[in-house]
C-alpha cells in the first residue's frame, strides 16, 4: 500500500533544539520506519512533544502538547490554513492529504465535533504516534496509510474541505502533481474548498501554474519568514473580502478559535490574473 516516490509529510519549521544528550534522555517513542528512524522527544523546557525524522535533531516534523488539543506551536502557515474553515459551505467531510503528527487534525476535532475526517500519510509511524500522544475520536477519523499523489486518483469520496500539506526531502518533480490539483478540484463538493500548503524551496513554478490553471478562485497567505504559502483555492462565485471577514467574525463569535478568524483573515490576499505571475515568480524554478 504504500509507495516507493519518497516521503511525503507534514513539514514544520526547524528551530533550535538541545544537546544530542538531553534528547535522548527524554524519547518517549523511537521506530525505524519504512521512511527513516522517526522519534518523539519531550522538549524538557516546554513540555512539548517534538516529533524527528533523523538522528540529526535538527527539524522538528511535528509538534504535540499533550493535554492541549489544539496547539499549533508557532509554526504560521498551520494556523494560516485555519481560515479555509471560512470558506467551507459545509464542514460534515474533510480530507488530510498529509496528517504528520495530528496537529490540524486534533485542531479541527476540537472546534468541529460532528466532523467526519479522512486522515492520510504515507508513513504508518505517524498514526501510531498519534494514536499513543493524541485523544482522537476514532467514530470520527480514519486513517488511510497511502500516497497522497496516488490517493487522489482513486478515491470514491467528495469532501467539504480539502487540506493538502505533503513534504518530501527533495524537491517534488513536476510530474508528480500531474493531475493533482484536477482530481482534488473533482473531489470537492458544492461551496468546497481546496486548501495547500506550498514550502515554497520545495516547489517548482510549473507546479504553482498547475493549480492557478485549475481553480477559479485562489486567496493566499504568507508566513512572515517568507518560507511557506497558504493558497485557499475554490470554484464558483468569487467571495468578496467583506462577506468572508463577515463569515471569519461569525465563526469566531460561534466557535471562539484559539487563533482568531477575524484576525487571521486581514492577512489574506485575493489573487487576481494580473497578479498571478507575480506569485508564481516567488517560487524556484526547478526540475
């Protein structure tokens, strides 16, 4: 079931990490997986769980508080992503094409208790992670071990919201988003939205050009260290920035979001075809 392309996961930021000493006194869980060594190391300042991928402890995979269902650290483009809930006619389904350590999936488990989720990563350590470190509503979720580039061209199911955060260690070829953003666009049901998460030194410009090719409307977001964008993607009828600074109070005031809609959403920029290229050219041109 699962493939051979690379790793595919939830990428976070890398920030400074302690001695090789004090983390590994403090691995709670340590797997070799099909994908590399995988550990989870509580930070002994915090208390927060941080999620490694290689004996190097230089990059935090994913974090976890336990207790805390929906701590999203700092890292911005996951709290970023938080406003496609705006945009969702219906939030019944929803689909994770990149579940990492859980964080968005724990996040939108709290707020949204009737949700059904699909949760999917390449890499089975994640879910076993997540099933010791998280309180998941099982009657709620499901967890599919597959590749989120193959998923897509298989799967039966239509979703409300669409959230992609896949990573790789190397940058992505282009070819391997053929297709991608088509198949995800025909997976969304009525007032449905597609929302990616693109690192941008990951990503190649003709991916980019792929999916402005391949919705109507895209908004966007970009986290203050300029590594990451959030691109909110939907059909239909352009939303004006009013009606979803109105949707984002109102879903504030109903749901009382540890990160605030309203404020999340000043941050967001509507892309237009003039300035489309202009937000193609942020990103490298690779092969």
């Amino acid at each position: 079931m699962l493939c051979k392309l690379g790793i595919f996961f939830s990428f976070l930021f890398i920030r400074i990490v302690h001695s090789a000493d004090t983390i590994i006194s403090n691995v709670l869980y340590s797997k070799e997986s099909p994908y590399g060594l995988v550990e989870v190391i509580k930070d002994p300042d915090s208390g927060v769980l941080d999620v490694y991928m290689s004996k190097d402890y230089d990059a935090v995979h994913s974090f976890i508080l336990p207790g805390d269902p929906t701590y999203l650290e700092s890292a911005q483009y996951q709290i970023f992503t938080t406003i496609g809930f705006c945009f969702a006619k219906n939030l019944k389904d929803v689909l994770l094409l990149g579940l990492g350590g859980g964080e968005f999936l724990s996040y939108l488990n709290n707020y949204f208790l009737n949700t059904h989720v699909d949760a999917l990563d390449i890499n089975p350590a994640m879910f076993e992670i997540i099933e010791k470190f998280r309180k998941i509503n099982s009657n709620l979720n499901q967890f599919i071990c597959d590749d989120a580039f193959k998923y897509v061209f298989k799967m039966k199911d239509s979703y409300d919201l669409i959230y992609c955060d896949v990573y790789s260690d190397k940058p992505f070829p282009s070819e391997t988003y053929k297709g991608f953003f088509e198949k995800a666009r025909e997976h969304l049901n009525e007032g449905g939205v597609f929302v990616w998460n693109a690192f941008i030194q990951e990503i190649s410009r003709t991916i980019v050009e792929r999916m402005f090719e391949s919705f109507e409307n895209i908004m966007a977001i970009a986290t203050d260290d300029g590594s990451n964008i959030v691109f909110i993607c939907y059909q239909g009828t352009k939303k004006s920035k009013e009606n979803l600074e109105e949707a984002a109070n109102n879903m504030q005031a109903q749901y009382n979001f540890r990160y605030a809609l309203p404020d999340l959403m000043k941050k967001a920029v509507p892309i237009s075809r003039e300035d489309k290229a202009a937000w193609v050219m942020k990103f490298p041109v690779l092969g």
